[in-house]
C-alpha cells in the first residue's frame, strides 16, 4: 500500500501486550505536553500525559 512503517501511540496503562503480538516493537515513551502555544491556543480534548511509542516495520 506504500507505507514503510506505522506507528502508535498508545498511554502507558495499556500494556502492549496486542501491539507485541501484531509485531509491533516498542521504541520508547514520547510527548506529554499540551498542544496548545501562545501563537496557537488549543483546548486540550485528549490525554496530555506521557505515552509509549510502538513502530511496526513492513
């Protein structure tokens, strides 16, 4: 379909445990931070916190 790889990702209270078994490998914890900036305010409707990030390589 022309994609090289896919990632996700997921809180870190989810486990993985179906990521690992899709194949999926854990590459490390990313973000945490509020989309919203002072020259573009956003009103947060999502988890801000930190997350894990999973890349499946095809």
């Amino acid at each position: 379909m022309g994609y090289h790889h896919l990632l996700t990702y997921p809180q870190p209270d989810e486990g993985g445990a179906s990521l690992r078994g899709a194949g999926f490998t854990f590459i490390g914890e990313a973000g945490g931070d509020s989309w919203s900036r002072g020259a573009r305010p956003r009103s947060d409707r999502t988890p801000t916190g930190r997350k894990y990030r999973w890349e499946l390589r095809v």
